[in-house]
C-alpha cells in the first residue's frame, strides 16, 4: 500500500499517536485571536514568586515576569502555569507602564493533545493507521468513537479497525488549536514598546499546609518539651523556586471548591529544643500568619518541613478519665427505658493537658495540626506513646489530648436501683468501682456521670463529693490507692411535668 510521504524523523510520539512533521514549538502554538496582533508564546524566567497557602489546600501565587511587548496589540500566551489554577482568579498587572498598557481580553486555554482529541480533528481527513501484524491501512477517518476507528480507503472499500489490533496512529500534522499544556492567553494593548515587568496573580488548588508538632513530656509527666513544624504539600501542577512563603492559618470562608489532593504528611523524629524558627509569627485579619523568613523552593508533588516553633520546659500535666455514662441529648420526653445507657465500659482514658499562655512556658498559638507525644525510655531512646490533632487554638487556652488507655486501670459501672416513683418521677442508683493494679503508685481517676435520662434532675445521696460541670454532668475525682479498689455510689432523681 502507498506510505505517507510525510513521516520525518522528528515525529511525535503521543500514547501511541504519531503527529508527522511536528515540532516541539508546533506543540505549543496555539492560533492568534486577532490577525492583527502579535503573537509571542513566553515563559519568561520568573523575577520573584510569593505564596500564600491556606490550610484548605488552596494558594494564592503572585510570580512577577519580564516580557517584551511591541507596540499596539500583543497576544502574549503563558504556559507555566499550576495545573490547579483556577482561571477566574487571574490578573495581569503591569508594574513597568500600569497605564499604557491594558489587558483587553483574557482566556485560559485547556484543549489539550490526547488521543480522543487527534482523532476528533480529523474526521474526514486522510490518516495511517499500522496494526499489531505490521499492517498499514491509509484511508479518510470516517469514525473514532467507541474506540473502533473506521476508515475509507482509496479504493472505497471501508475498513474498521480494532482498538485491541492498533499499534501506531499517524497524523500529518498537529491540527491547530490542540496544545499540550494548560496555556494561559493574554490580548493586550501596549502603548510602547519594549520589555515590561508584569504580575500574574491567581489561585490554584493542590497546595495545603498543617501544623506537625512532636512534644517529649518529662519522666514525671509535669513538663514537655515541643517541636512544631510546617508541612508543605505540592500537588499543583507547578513547582516554585525561591519563593517568599505566607501560611495563613484561619477559618477562611470560600466558594465550594473542586476537592483538592492531599500530600503526605512525614513523620519526623523528636527534636531537641534549639535555635529560634525561621517563622514569623504575626495577626492578619481575623486570621494568624506564618511568614518563613528565607526563600523556600517548593518543587513539584514534593512534602517540605519547615521548623516554625520550639519551646522547652512547658508545664504539662497527665490525668485519668472513667467515662461509661451515656450523654445527655434534649429531646422531647424523659428517657424511662431501665437498661438504656448501659454499655460495659471498662477502659480508664489517660489524657495530656497543656496551657499555650505564657505562664506555662510557651506563649504561642497553635495552628490546627496533628500531634505526636514521645517519652524517653530508661536508655534514652524515646517511645511513642500516644497522637492526637488539634483545632486552631489561640494563645492562652488549654491543650487536652487523649493519648490512650491506662493498662492497670480499670472501671466498672452498674445500675443497682431503678425506680419509677410516680408518673414522673424516676429513681436510680449507680455504683462505680475502680481499681488500679499499679505495684507502687495511688492515681486519681475523673469520673464524669452524665445524668441523662431528664432535663430537671437532683443528687439525693452520694459517697463522695462532687462538681457540677454543666447542666447535665456531675465530676467525681477519686483517689484510688496502688494495688487497690475505690466504690462511688450515688442516687439521681429526675423529674418532669405530669
């Protein structure tokens, strides 16, 4: 059969697609808008590049570049862009002549080269098409969907070939319109000619930030230290040299947004307290700002750590928690069914409460984040003992993180009278018994009771003293001794209207 006369060998070879006589600049140029402007493809070198990157996996990037401009219209098309970027963010501003030159339209141009798109552009065209034998079928392409590609040879007869039988696809040519990536298309009225600095602001999905904090608490649990660190993720499509970084931490309100990737987050090991961060710390708004004080390159699908805050000596405390009792939820009636809320906990919580004021040794707040606890062990290496996150926490408020279960301590709860006195008026007693199987040392177990069968409730009797919380839950702190046992039983009465 008679071969295109067309194949060089500087072919471009896409999935399988071969475009004859294409270069890598045919790749790229896209049709001018305006027949009488003048149309330039830059990527110039970047003069600075700032990022704020908002912990919703959102950035906002401002690159500053140098173009040259002829006088009159310039249709300026910009490929290194994010992939993430979301095109009805973008402005142009030029920083040489902001009023001689005016941005007169803009576009973003995304009818990328794949094999589904070749084949569209040339239905009624004359193709090559070689199977897996070697067979070389020339002929106009009547038909590419579903896969099969149909076409018509010189001598009438239509072939239908395969998708599972095709080797190699060969065009003439790139067909005009067709790019091979996300290309950004300025029109612009140039009052003068000659090189301008310009700012291309815009916002781009695939980039986020969280807090990563690792705290050493002491062997007597009175004191931590802590390391925090930012971790940068990367998936936007587009890497930054040298770039001025703002982490703004916050609640920022934004329009629903197509989900964005999350990068991973590495583990890092426990760091001893040391110089002072490379982060500053400053309000912005309703919101806090974390500007990295040297210029960070933030490549492409890369993870980054950045130490922005260290403190040591922090004053911390550890407590235990017995939590069996069911909350409270308001509704519509009491809840008078005997054996609801009984669950068979026996597990005793162990919690880490630190305070971020000054008085305790740190003074910061904390961006949301996750958090890791270590522990030195007798030798000196440090053994994880428990991770927990935290919300945006300002300076001055309490840290509580549940680390786990205490292993020697153990809790019971049993319901041993249930009463309905009246119609209403209900009656029950509880009985709480802890034990604690430590060899040597007495603990204190919190103990909160949810009282939440009823809205309208009192205590007639208990073994031990108490605190109210809050409307529905009571707290008793009990002493347990090491190797031994400690029983609280109280009775709740509830009542409501008739």
């Amino acid at each position: 059969m008679r071969k295109l006369g067309i194949l060089f060998a500087s072919a471009v070879l896409i999935s399988g697609l071969i475009v004859a006589g294409a270069s890598a600049q045919d790749a790229t140029e896209v049709p001018t808008p305006e027949a009488t402007s003048v149309v330039t493809n830059q990527s110039p070198q970047r003069d600075g590049v700032s990022l704020a990157i908002y912990n919703e996996g959102t950035a906002l990037v401002q690159d500053r570049r140098t173009f040259t401009f002829q006088k009159g219209l310039n249709t300026i098309n910009f490929t290194d862009v994010a992939a993430g970027i979301d095109p009805t963010s973008v402005t142009f501003v030029s920083l040489t002549d902001p009023t001689g030159t005016s941005v007169l339209e803009q576009n973003y141009v995304y009818d990328l080269v794949d094999s589904s798109a070749l084949v569209a552009r040339y239905i009624d065209q004359k193709i090559t098409v070689i199977t897996t034998d070697g067979t070389e079928y020339n002929g106009t392409l009547l038909s590419g969907n579903g896969g099969d590609i149909i076409l018509r040879q010189d001598d009438g007869q239509v072939v239908v070939i395969s998708p599972t039988n095709i080797r190699d696809i060969r065009f003439p040519n790139l067909p005009g319109g067709l790019i091979t990536r996300p290309t950004l298309r300025w029109v612009i009225q140039a009052d003068q000619a000659g090189q301008q600095q310009v700012e291309l602001t815009y916002l781009t999905s695939g980039m986020n930030w969280n807090a990563d904090y690792n705290l050493l608490l002491a062997h007597d649990n009175q004191s931590l230290d802590l390391n925090g660190w930012v971790t940068l993720s990367n998936t936007s499509g587009g890497a930054y040299t040298d770039a001025n970084v703002k982490l703004v931490a916050g609640d920022v309100n934004r329009l629903p947004q197509p989900q964005a990737q999350n990068g991973a987050v590495m583990d890092m090991a426990v760091a001893e307290a040391a110089a002072p961060p490379a982060v500053q710390q400053r309000d912005f708004s309703e919101y806090k700002l974390y500007e990295i004080s040297r210029p960070v390159t933030v490549g492409a699908n890369e993870t980054k750590q950045v130490e922005f805050v260290s403190a040591a000596h922090i004053k911390a405390q550890t407590f235990f928690v017995y939590d069996a009792s069911q909350p409270y939820y308001p509704g519509g009636s009491p809840i008078t069914d005997q054996y609801y809320g009984q669950n068979g906990v026996t597990t005793v919580a162990n919690y880490l409460s630190f305070n971020t004021g000054e008085e305790s040794g740190l003074g910061v707040p904390l961006p949301a984040g996750n958090i890791r606890v270590y522990q030195q062990d007798t030798d000196g290496s440090a053994l994880l003992i428990g991770e927990n996150s935290i919300d945006h926490t300002p300076k001055g408020e309490d840290v509580q993180l549940l680390l786990g279960n205490a292993f020697d301590l153990v809790g019971s709860r049993t319901q041993t009278n249930f009463k309905l006195i009246a119609n209403n008026v209900l009656e029950e007693t509880y009985e709480i018994h802890l034990r604690n199987h430590k060899a040597n040392d007495a603990v204190e177990i919190r103990v909160p009771e949810h009282l939440f069968r009823w809205s309208n409730w009192e205590i007639t009797s208990s073994t031990m003293d108490y605190t109210k919380t809050d409307s529905n839950t009571i707290e008793f702190r009990a002493n347990v001794p090491a190797g031994g046992e400690t029983v609280i039983t109280y009775t709740v009465r509830y009542t409501w209207p008739d």
